[in-house]
C-alpha cells in the first residue's frame, strides 16, 4: 500500500445507497409475499412488523441497537489502543455494514478471495488488504487493471514461498501494472494452514520479492486463530508466541533493508476471538526506524454471537463495552412427535452449527406472549429442521415461535441474502449480502 495513510478507507455511499432500490421479490426467504414487487425503501418507509405483516419462517434478524453498539464498541476499543482495523468483510459480505465500519474510522476492509474484491471495488471500496495467497493469473491481471484505472485504490495480498512469487511476478509481467502489487509475508504454525513456518523460507522470500519488478514487500501477517482454538491459559500462551513470531519477522526484515522507502511497514493479526492479545504484542514498542501500522482484522465482533465468541470474546464481559449478540432466528414449532421432542422450522439451510447448536432463548405464543425459554436445547439440525429436546412439563406446543441465539456468524450470513434489521420486532433496514 503506497505512502503512509490514516485516513479511513471510502466506499461509494451512491452504490450502497442504490441497494434500497432492489426490488424484494421470492428471491428472499422470510420476506412477506405481499411486499413483492417493491422496492427496499418503501418496505422500510413502511415499518414492517415480524409477525403482524406476514412475514414467514424462519426468520434470521439482526437487533439494530446490539449491532450499532458493536461496531461503534471495537472502534473506540482500537483507537484507545492505538491499533489499526481492518474488519474482515467476509463475515457479512454486506456492504451497508462495510460503510458503518468505515464510517467509524475502518483504515481497509479486509477480503479472503479475489471473488470477494470484486464485491468490494463494486462498491468502490478504495483500501483492501487481501488475507490470503493470490496466484491466479487472472486474478491479478484484473487487480493490476485496478490499480492502473483508480489511482486512490490501494490493495495488498499475503505470499509464503519463493514458487508463488515466481507466479505472481510471471503473471503481472504479461500486464506490466503501472503500479507494483503490494504483498505481506504470511506467517503460519505447525499444522495450521498457509504461511510460512521458517525464517529462512520468509527471508528467501523477501529475497525474491525485492528482484521482481512487479511486487512491493510492504509487511507480515498472520492469523492466529489457525493455531488454537481455546481460551485456556495455554491457548493464550500459543497465540501470544504466535504473534512474537510476526513481530520478530518483522523486525528481522526491517534490519535486512527489506522496508527501506516505505512510510508504513504493515504487521496484522487479530481475528475476533484473541484481538486483545494480538493488540498487546504488536502495541508493544517499536525500534524507531521501522514505522510500523499494527492491524487487527477482526469480523466477527460485528453481531458477536450466543455461541463460540460468546464464551472466548475479550469483550464477552466488559460492562457496558460488552459485546452484544445481534443475530437471532426465529422458527415456528410444527410438530410435537413424541413428549421430550419438538420439531422447528430451522436446519442447516438457514443456521449455523459448525461451532455449536443454535441456542433457544425465547417462547412467543400465539396471542404474542413472549417468555424467556430455558432448559431446552436444539440437540441435532437437518437441512431443513431443528430437533428441540423438552423438559418435563414443557409450555412449547405447536404453532408456538422460538428465538434462538447463534454461535458463529459467518456461517450464517452466506444463506441469507437480505436479512431484516430490527428494533421491538419492527424492521427498520434490510442488510443486502453478497456470498
């Protein structure tokens, strides 16, 4: 990324804008079949209501004020510290989300893929940072026309071996791009995935990046949620020495020369699980010859969850600057088979459940009662059903709804393309994905 730059990344408020024109329609599960064909917009003007305006189930929403406390939370939590965030989109893949983000002080967005990019330059977002290898000749062809036609964007990608430099470089040169590819060194750990693992493999690499004409070494990076998963002391241990690691990297290759000219020279981690730790190490100080932009990529802070980063978040229990679960589903009750089970309408179409069964939480009869639900728990779904195991002496009967709470939620996002934002069950934004 060229020159040293604080300024938060944009993005094309007309194109995001222009999502309240989409027409809703049966491309949008859950959405009232006597909204089509009407715009987003006149739905919103409208304030629809969950269950008064036919709405159908299941039904995934986002709380409105858990969501704005979230990101406005990580935003102030980074700048106290000092850190720079770059949200990783591919949580929400939603653009109206991206804009909030960067509207409160995002430096980049961070992508996964090249497929991901070109959402984001879609929407004209001007600094990504792409957290993965990019070989594909395509790919970077079309990344070199990017940055050949938009003099403000800035991008940068991650590398960890010589093969894949010889690569990018033999396929830049078939463009010869006005401006060269800004790339990272990726540091990874034993048995985790990309990256490299030796400090001569990543000096090699510097080595072959500094002869090509067409790559810019502009920093390290890594994720060190690849290495563990656990919020014991241990796993802590792991991720602190994981990111010593990027930051003696770091400042290895700034001794070489590899960062002389930059104004920046990047060092990210930081997922939303372990940010805090991340934040420790790289906000630690640096030799003053190496200016050095600490980024953190966390995504998932966005909703937070009922789940995984519920019980592992460093603001799962702040006080007031705690995160808040934002993502809820509701699901009716459709048949009650025998005494200790109830069947949802919610599966694996429309909920996570690779990092745990989606929580229930909330009863709400027919005549719009809502009770807090307790004992019960969702014990297996299939694609289309939830299996809801029942206490003795259950108030569950059919025709009943039930929130429940999410454990991960970017494997959620991706089977809901327009998801309803709501505020006491009226819904006042529709979130547009694009998975």
């Amino acid at each position: 990324m060229s020159a040293a730059n604080s300024t938060p990344a944009t993005i094309d408020g007309s194109a995001v804008a222009a999502l309240r024109k989409e027409l809703v329609d049966w491309r949008f599960k859950s959405l009232p079949a006597s909204a089509a064909p009407r715009p987003v917009a006149a739905l919103l003007r409208a304030r629809l209501d969950l269950f008064d305006d036919e709405f159908v189930g299941p039904m995934l929403v986002i709380d409105n004020a858990a969501l704005r406390h979230n990101l406005s939370t990580m935003a102030a939590w980074c700048a106290e510290r000092g850190m720079t965030l770059a949200p990783h989109g591919k949580t929400t893949m939603a653009p109206q989300i991206f804009a909030a983000q960067l509207a409160l002080g995002a430096w980049a967005m961070t992508a996964a893929n090249i497929s991901q990019v070109r959402v984001y330059r879609a929407f004209g977002v001007s600094r990504i940072m792409m957290a993965n290898e990019l070989l594909d000749p395509v790919g970077l062809r079309w990344i070199a026309d990017q940055l050949a036609t938009d003099a403000g964007f800035e991008f940068s990608c991650w590398v960890d071996s010589v093969g894949g430099v010889e690569l990018m470089d033999a396929a830049l040169a078939a463009r010869e791009p006005a401006r060269p590819v800004d790339v990272l060194i990726e540091v990874g750990g034993q048995d985790g995935r990309a990256g490299v693992r030796e400090v001569d493999v990543a000096l090699a690499i510097a080595d072959a990046v500094g002869k090509s004409r067409w790559l810019r070494l502009v920093g390290v990076g890594g994720y060190e949620g690849a290495i563990t998963h656990g919020g014991d002391g241990a796993a802590l241990s792991t991720v602190e020495s994981f990111v010593r690691r990027l930051r003696e990297l770091a400042v290895e290759l700034g001794g070489r020369g590899h960062f002389t000219g930059l104004d920046e020279v990047i060092v990210t981690a930081g997922g939303s699980a372990y940010f805090d730790t991340v934040a420790d190490v790289l906000g630690e100080p640096w030799p003053a010859e190496l200016p050095v932009r600490p980024v953190l990529r966390s995504g998932a802070y966005v909703t937070h969850d009922d789940g995984f980063y519920r019980a592992i978040s460093p603001l799962r229990s702040a006080g007031a600057k705690a995160f808040q679960a934002a993502l809820h589903i509701w699901a009716q009750v459709t048949s009650l088979p025998q005494p200790d089970l109830a069947i949802l309408t919610m599966g694996k179409r429309d909920a996570s459940f690779d990092e745990g069964m989606p929580e229930p939480q909330r009863l709400r009869k027919p005549d719009g009662t809502v009770t807090e639900l307790t004992e019960h728990r969702v014990r297996k779904l299939s694609d289309q059903h939830a299996f809801l195991v029942l206490p003795t002496d259950s108030p569950v009967r059919v025709g009943d709804w039930i929130r429940l709470g999410l454990s991960h939620p970017c494997t959620v996002f991706d089977k809901w393309p327009l998801i309803p934002v709501v505020e006491d069950g009226v819904v006042v934004d529709l979130i547009r994905t694009f998975f």
